[in-house]
C-alpha cells in the first residue's frame, strides 16, 4: 500500500484532464484499464489514483512512481504512449506536471 510521505522516496504526477460529462466515465474506463494492463508493470510504478469531478467535467490522475527516471522511462514504453493518446483524444484538455511531497498532516 502506498503512503504519501514527505520523505522524498517518490515522485508525483498530477494530471487534471478536463472533459464533457459524456467523456468522463470512458476517460475513467481508459485510465483504469492503462493503469492495469501497463503502468503497474512499468519498473518504479507505486500507485495510481483517479478522482472524477461531481459535475462530470473533470478527472484527475494522481500517480506516484519511484523516480523521475521510472516515470520517463514509461513515457518510452509504446504501450503507454499508445494509453496516453487515446486519454488526449478523449479531454478537452489535460495538464500533466510532476512533484515532490511538500508536507503531510494526517489524523
């Protein structure tokens, strides 16, 4: 199970993709199925989490993988990039960046 922590052991993607209410479940149901089938073979994969917008115009990729390194060497992998092109086909718009963990407060 994965822990965000700032110890400095991951890095983060964040990818907010904006949709019409139409596309959202099917974005979901690609990512899903990337994540699955690709990503966590991928060396350096930790988690990923997908968050949809209640008004359905938005989904938001949160992913952690091990090193930059590990994430820009899934960038390499066809099926991946493959994965990536349909998501791009189905938003309006999509803003991918990486980060670091800058502090956690947890109950």
């Amino acid at each position: 199970m994965a822990e965000i922590s700032q110890s400095g052991n991951v890095v983060t993607l964040i990818n907010v993709f904006t949709v019409r209410p139409e596309d959202q479940q099917p974005l979901l149901d690609l990512l899903v199925e990337a994540t699955e089938s690709v990503m966590n073979r991928r060396p350096g994969f930790v988690s990923a989490n997908l968050h949809k917008s209640f008004d359905g115009t938005r989904v938001v990729n949160y992913a952690q993988w091990r090193s930059k390194e590990a994430f820009e060497a899934m960038l390499e992998d066809p099926a991946a990039v493959g994965h990536m092109r349909q998501a791009a086909g189905l938003a309006e718009s999509f803003e991918p960046h990486l980060y670091e963990v800058a502090y956690v407060d947890e109950a």
